[in-house]
C-alpha cells in the first residue's frame, strides 16, 4: 500500500514538473521584440542587439524604451506604447519617418499653433514652443526655453518637463501648481507669460 501512495506522488510531481516546464516555454515564445519599461541596454543585450531602443513619451497610452527592427517608423513605435491619447496631436510629427537607435519621440497634445519640429541629436519629435501673443507654452518649450519664465531656473524647468513626460500635457496653467517649488507666489509670477 505504501509503494502505491508512493508511486502515486511520484507521478503526481513528475506530471507537475512537465507542466511547470511547458508553462514556461510558452512564455518565453510569446515574448514580442517591443518591450517597454526596460532598461535599452538589457533589451539589446536580450535581444542579441539587432534592434534598436527608441524612448516615446507625452501624449502615448504606456509612455517608455521599446526595441524595434531597424526598418520600423515612428509610427510602429507608437503603437508599441500602446497608442495615442485622445488628445495628441498627430500631425505635429511625422508617422512614417524611420527610426533611429537612441531616438527619443515626444508626442504633444493639441495645441492652436502646434507644428512639426524635430530638434536636438537622436531625433527628439516636438511641437513649436512659443504662441502667436509671445507666450511660452508649457507643453512644447524645451528646457531653454522653459528658463525664460520668470521665476524658472534649469532645475524648475526639468521638473516641468519630467512632469508632462509623466503624465502628459498641462491641461491648464494652474496645473503647474502641482509641481514641486511652484507655489501661489511663483505661479503668479508665471501666469502672465505662460499658455498651453
């Protein structure tokens, strides 16, 4: 009787090794070569180093690095983010254009005077930075831009942008208050040169 219960277990485990196993392969086989919120370094090494990292973020659904063939466009990238948002601005960049290794791709939400700009090296696709009444916008303006804000140095400017990286467009220029070191004071000063 001991033999049996013995026998038994024996195959039970056996069965949930293979088990354990196959579950894992087919794991591993459905992995796609789009991987987002890895680091490109361990992607590439994974990824034999065929493909190439690019960084999307903005107005995208799952902004991070995906890999992507060589032959892939801007597009392809992100829809590997899992889409624009509702309300990105599409025609501020240019879907069809290849991608490059390293190339990092800002997707701007819809603004009155939004269009195409491909600025600093690795290809960085942005929008323009300044309205028609002089007014620097918060969405678009790079970090030089950014600084000529009163009351903004390079570290509130990095903030700023690190903050529309995260979580997309201002909405509103009140929205700034939510950054750490903009208080009711330092907004006031802002307010009057600032648009979206």
């Amino acid at each position: 009787m001991l033999r049996k219960i013995l026998a038994a277990l024996g195959v039970m485990l056996l069965i949930a090794v293979v088990a354990t196993y196959w579950q894992l392969e087919g794991d591993d086989s459905h992995e796609s070569g789009a991987v987002s919120g890895q680091s490109a370094e361990k992607a590439i090494m994974e990824n034999g180093g065929d493909n190439y990292a690019v960084y999307v973020c903005g107005a995208v659904n799952n902004p991070g690095v995906v890999m992507l063939s060589p032959n892939s466009r801007v597009g392809d990238a992100i829809n590997s983010c899992g889409g624009l948002l509702p309300n990105a601005d599409a025609e501020a960049i240019n879907l069809a254009e290849g991608i490059k290794d390293g190339m990092q791709i800002r997707v701007q939400g819809r603004t009155n005077n939004s269009v195409p700009n491909t600025e600093g090296q690795g290809g960085t696709i942005s929008g323009a930075s300044a309205s028609a009444d002089g007014k620097i916008n918060i969405n678009t303006a790079g970090l030089e831009e950014l600084t000529k804000i009163p009351g903004v140095g390079k570290a509130t400017a990095q903030r700023i942008i690190d903050y529309r990286t995260q979580n997309g467009p201002f909405a509103a220029i009140e929205d700034l208050k939510k950054i750490k070191g903009i208080g009711k004071a330092k907004f006031e000063k802002m307010a009057p040169t600032i648009s979206i």
